[in-house]
C-alpha cells in the first residue's frame, strides 16, 4: 500500500537512487554496495552503477534501491555519512 505521508515528497514503495561519493580505491564499490544492502537486501541485477571522476582520483557509486519508507532512506543515508571512506552522498 503506498505510503503518503505530507513531509515526505515520495509515494512509497518506489524507485530511488542512492549515491556515494569517494576515493577511488580497491573495495570503495564493495562497501557502498555492503552499507545500502543492510536496509535495502533486495536489490535487483544491475542496480550498481559506478563512474571516475574525470581525473580519476574519485568514484561514484550509484545503486537504484526499492525505497519503502522514508525511515529505511535515512538509516541508509546515517550509515553512509558515518563511514569515514564516503567522502559524500547526495
């Protein structure tokens, strides 16, 4: 059943892409991958997208997610501020 809810701008369930920014280091994907998958273990065959920066010195981690509430996207943007090798989420 969708959830309207009058703070939130979303009708869920829906679609909704997570991204993580870092440096561009062996695993940085992996960990993104790890941190969304606590809250989101659903995630479906080519939900990860990553993309250098265009020196290459960063990497950016996009994965699509089946968001179910407003709660679950902030528990999945915490963890991803509390790690110190994400440098940013958006």
């Amino acid at each position: 059943m969708p959830q309207n809810n009058e703070d939130s701008a979303f009708d869920f369930p829906c679609d909704f892409t997570v991204k993580a920014m870092g440096l561009a280091e062996p695993g940085f994907d992996a960990l993104v991958v790890e941190i969304v998958r606590r809250h989101a273990p659903d995630l479906s065959e080519g939900a990860v997208r990553s993309r250098p920066s265009r020196n290459g010195k960063y990497v950016s981690v996009s994965v699509v997610i089946q968001a179910r509430s407003r709660a679950q996207l902030d528990a999945i943007y915490h963890d991803l501020t509390a790690h110190e090798r994400v440098l940013m989420r958006l």
